[in-house]
C-alpha cells in the first residue's frame, strides 16, 4: 500500500522538530548546512523518530531555499544542500517508512522581507531540485500566507502525482492571516490539490483542537496537525519549550476526533513527544472517523461600530482648499503648553488638522499620541498622527492604533521611520516588523474589525490613512508607482515631502494627476541660511533650489530678514500650489507656529469668496 492508501486506514503519525532538536544539542547558524558539514548528526535525529514510532520522516530542507540560504552566503548550495538531505533520509529510513520532503513558507505574518515574485521562483527553484531525487512526497509547513502555500501546491500539482501535505500556521484560534476562516484556507487547499491540510507551529496542541472543533470533515482531504510542544520561553538567553510528552499523548484521542489522520509535532517536540502519540494510537486502536459534530463558530456578542468624523479628512478639498499643519511635538517637558498654544493658534487660523510627527528623524519626543489627545481635549484642533513602524514591534503598533480609537483619533500617516542610527540615540534598534504598505493594508484590516492575527475585534475601526510621498524623488514616474501601491493597500491620500521650487509643482501635478486620492503638496518655510543649508545637505527626501539658498543666503545671520524671507518664498510657493493642487501641508520649523499660522491664513483668504459692497447713494 502506498500513504494515500495508509491515510485512509490507518491514523499516521509524522516526525517532530528537527530545528529545536538541534538547537538544544548546541547547534547554531544555518541548521541545513549540516546536511553536508554533519550528516551523521542529522541521520541520527531521523533515527530516533523513526524509533520512537514515526511513519513519515521530513527531510532537513525547511530552509533550503536560495533566500534564506543567502542570509549565510549558501544560496549557491541549494541544490547540493536539499539532495544530500533527502540521501540522509532515505538512509535513515527502514520499511515502511515515508520520507516527505519539507519546505518551508517564506513570506511572514509581519513585513515581507522578498518580493512575492521572488518568493515563488525560490520556491518554485527548490520544488525542482526535490523533484529530481527519492521522496515520496512533499510536506508544506509554517505558512503564514494562505495565497503562498496555494500558488505552491498548485505548482507542486503541475509537477508530479506524489502525495502533498499542505500545512497553514494560524494568526490566532480559527483564523488566518487577514482574517480568513480557517474552513475557508483548508477547503482551498483541497481544490489546489493537497491530500492532506492542516495546521502546525505557533499553537500547541490545544488550541489547535479549539480551532479544529469549528471544521467540517473535508470532502477529499485528510486533516493533520503539528503542533509546538508548549508556548516558548527564554532561558539564560536560549529558546527553550516545556517537556510535556505525556501531555500530547492525553490529546491524541480527541485531536483524532476531530478528524485529524496524520499527527506529528512542530517547535519543541522530541522523540518523547513522537513516542508518546504513537502509544495513544496503538494502545487506544483509534483509527480515522467518519463523521464528526462541527462546534458551532462563536460570534461577538456586541458589535459597535465607532462614529464615523463628521467629514472624512481626504473630502475636504474635494469642494474648497484644504490645510493640513504639521506641529512637531517638543523634545523638552517644558515646551509643551508652547504646544498647546501652538495648537490653538492652527485651529483658531482655519488648519483643518494639526499633525503630529512619530519621533521624527529618530530623536525621542513627547509621546504623539498623549500630546494628541490633550490637543483635541484642550484646543477642539484635529490630531493627525505619525505612525512609525521603527519603534513598535506589531503588538505595539495594533495597541497603539486601538488606543488611538479609543480615543476618537480617526487621521493616521502611516510611514516606515527614519533609521533609529540617525537619531539622538543611535545605539537603539530599529523594529521593522512591517514598512509603510504592511501598515496601510493592516490598519484598513483594523477598519474591517479584525486585529493583525486575523481575530474578530467586535468593533470596527473608522481610521482614515495617509501614506507619505517624496515629491523630489529623482525619478518621479518611480515613486509614483510606489504611490499606486500604496492606493491598492488602502491610502486615502498622500502628504509629500516639502518643495521648494515653483517650477516643479506642474510637474508633479503631471505625474500625479490620474491618481484617485488627493495629493497634499508640502511647504515648509525656511528660517535662516543655515537652517536651508541644513535641509538640503543633510535632510533625506528634502532639495532646495539654488535660488532658494541664495535668497536666504543674503540675510545672513538676521533673524527677523530671514524669517520675513522665509514667510515670502513659503507664500510664492504655496500660491504657484494652489494652481494645481488645492490641498496643502505645512510644516512648522522649530515650533515658531506664528509663520505657519499666517501662511493658513494666506491660503484660507484665498478661498473666500469676495464680496463687493455696493456704494452708499442714499446722498447721492
């Protein structure tokens, strides 16, 4: 008999880590290339499943593939590297045992760190090599992208008839990333042609029961599970999970009537753990049901959905001019009623929201969200906040974003961050768990009600997003289609860089003007020569003319001239704006709000209508 016909039969019982395995015996660095430095260590740790009772074995190749052998220089090995594995296997094997050759899911739940193009072609690279030795199937595991692992077994179904074992890592108890209901993910696994579909990593096996407990039997497919061994913990800085073999062996009889048919073990398991689930098998004589009740989906029992603003932000310059004013929040404890009044001086100047910048060029200031929050509180200005995807892992960012809800904060300016190398603490790390489009696409998930994991947040949010645009890239057609990403993730409109040459605003509007959102053209008013020299020699993003430089130039070291001369050049250029963009952005140098307070004016006097009083002739 071969597996298709054991797996209907029979419950089969798969191997358990390998990674972890090795890890705990002091392995470090790229665990593959021990198939060709240590190929003893490897035939080994298959032996000692095997023993313990596995019938399938999975060869050491779960990151085999040309990305992530580049990380340690090897992507020139691929080849050798997944061909000696499966020879290590096969050696290890002994009759009737199958060796499924494992690939591992390269996209994850948080910023991609490959292309999607090039994502498949290294998968697609590493399937052919696999194809051209002695497995007798393919094991798919730890996909956090459903659409990854689809568009995978479909190519492996192109390819060859051998069995697939298709297996889906969960954002959180019955959901995939974006919200997909896990009946959902495996029934599309079946119709791309996997024989087996599951779930293995992240969950041990409980809540890989409670999230198995609302799937029906598939029609064709069998169900499997491979579960971590516990919830990690850390160790005198090592990973480590809790032994709990017996543990796994208790939950085999329910995990198999819940219609799972191949059982293995992810993170943390060992051959204890494989041991263990094969005795509950043998010793209980379970055996692959039929029929099953299907838990009924629990569903929120309060669904609110939070007030919409009175007017979205990016509908305001659909009827008149719009002003958007960026406040930057003060580094110093003592500068912040200076805010405040800032602030206020906006509002009261017809600023349609005042935005506050995330930590701008990596230096730390006054949290934006509290200062925020305050503002609306104190000055009824509208908080638009910087989001940064430098300082906050995605726990951080989803908590802060629902703060930002809670707080009825609806205006966001999703950006990936400056580098925290360039700031004023340049021994911190940078996060990165996401950039900018990663954020766009997962704060419209927030607007869907369902968080980052895929869970169902009982509410939904109401944020309107803004993405940045740097209006003096050198190849402007480049950044435009960066900004047509950007639309398909979800951007609501866009807030460039400052400009300052008049010439250049028709031509941006050229590049711009088939997009369907409004673009905010930035104006930042220069205070001095040495502050225009600044911007442009050291300021990523920012391009001054020479004109500019020089007109700020002559004034020298006068600070009224200069900051007069700066208010002049911010009017010429916000005027020749106006021409082809009826939305502007300001930004506020060094927290003197009095220049761009007038410039609000400046722009809102133009967009009132003028009304010519009819002469007196009552002693005509």
């Amino acid at each position: 008999m071969g597996f298709r016909e054991d797996l209907k039969q029979d419950i089969l019982i798969g191997d358990g880590a390998m990674g972890t395995l090795l890890y705990q015996q002091g392995a470090d660095g790229c665990f593959e290339e021990l198939n060709l430095t240590e190929p003893e260590k490897i035939r080994a740790v298959h032996a000692r499943y095997i023993e313990a009772g596995a019938d399938i074995i999975q060869t050491n190749t779960y990151a085999a593939n040309s990305l992530k052998l580049s990380r340690y220089q090897l992507e020139g090995q691929m080849e050798q590297i997944n061909t000696k594995a499966v020879e290590i296997a096969r050696d290890a094997a002994v009759e009737h045992t199958y060796v499924f050759a494992t690939i591992g899911g390269i996209g994850s739940i948080h910023h991609k760190e490959f292309h999607e193009e090039e994502i498949f072609s290294s998968l697609k690279e590493q399937t052919d090599v696999l194809l051209r030795t002695d497995i007798d199937g393919f094991l798919l595991e730890t996909f956090y992208d459903i659409e990854e692992l689809i568009q995978l077994v479909e190519y492996i179904r192109s390819r060859t008839d051998k069995p697939v074992v298709a297996q889906v890592t969960l954002g959180d108890i019955g959901v995939l990333q974006g919200g997909i209901a896990l009946t959902d993910g495996l029934r599309r696994l079946e119709e791309a042609g996997a024989d087996v579909a599951g779930l293995n990593c992240r969950m041990g096996p409980y809540h890989m029961l409670r999230s198995l407990e609302e799937v029906p039997l598939l029609e064709e497919a069998a169900l499997c599970v491979f579960p971590n061994a516990s919830l990690p913990n850390v160790r005198d800085g090592r990973f480590f999970y809790q032994s709990n073999p017996t543990y796994f062996g208790d939950m085999t009889e329910s995990l198999v009537k819940e219609g799972v048919r191949l059982i293995g073990g992810c993170c943390g398991t060992t051959p204890e753990h494989v041991q263990a689930i094969r005795e509950a098998v043998d010793k209980k004589g379970l055996k692959p049901v039929t029929e099953k009740v299907v838990k009924e989906k629990e569903t929120p029992s309060v669904v609110v959905n939070a007030p919409e603003p009175p007017e979205r932000l990016p509908d305001f310059s659909k009827n008149r001019k719009s002003v958007i004013v960026e406040l930057d929040p003060p580094k110093a404890l003592s500068k912040a009623p200076e805010f405040m009044k800032g602030a206020q001086a906006l509002k009261d100047a017809g600023a349609d929201a005042v935005t506050l910048a995330d930590n701008s060029l990596a230096s730390a200031r006054i949290d934006n969200l509290s200062l925020g929050s305050l503002m609306k509180q104190q000055t009824n200005a509208r908080p638009l906040l910087h989001v940064a995807c430098r300082d906050r892992n995605m726990i951080g960012l989803q908590s802060h974003l629902l703060g930002m809800h809670t707080l009825g904060i609806h205006d966001v300016l999703a950006i990936t961050g400056d580098p925290a190398k360039v700031g004023d603490f340049p021994g911190a790390s940078s996060v990165y768990d996401m950039a900018s489009l990663d954020l766009i696409r997962l704060i419209k998930q927030l607007n869907e009600g369902i968080s980052f994991s895929g869970k169902d947040l009982g509410a939904k949010t109401s944020f309107t997003v803004a993405a940045a645009f740097n209006a003096n890239a050198r190849r402007l057609d480049r950044e435009v289609k960066r900004l047509e990403k950007k639309i398909e993730a979800g951007a609501d409109y866009f807030m460039s860089q400052p400009v300052y040459s008049v010439e250049q605003f028709k031509e941006i509007h050229e590049a711009t003007k088939h997009l369907p959102v409004p673009v905010y053209v930035g104006i930042m008013p220069l205070v001095s020569s040495r502050n225009a020299e600044f911007l442009h020699h050291e300021v990523p993003g920012i391009s001054l003319t020479q004109s500019v430089r020089d007109s700020m130039a002559k004034h020298g070291g006068d600070r009224e001239a200069s900051q007069r001369e700066g208010i002049a050049l911010a009017k010429e250029l916000t005027d020749a704006a106006l021409e082809y963009f009826p939305s502007i952005y300001l930004i506020t140098p060094f927290l003197r709000y009095g220049i761009t307070a007038e410039l609000t004016r400046h722009i809102v006097e133009k967009d009132q209508p003028v009304t010519i009083q009819a002469p007196d002739r009552t002693n005509i």
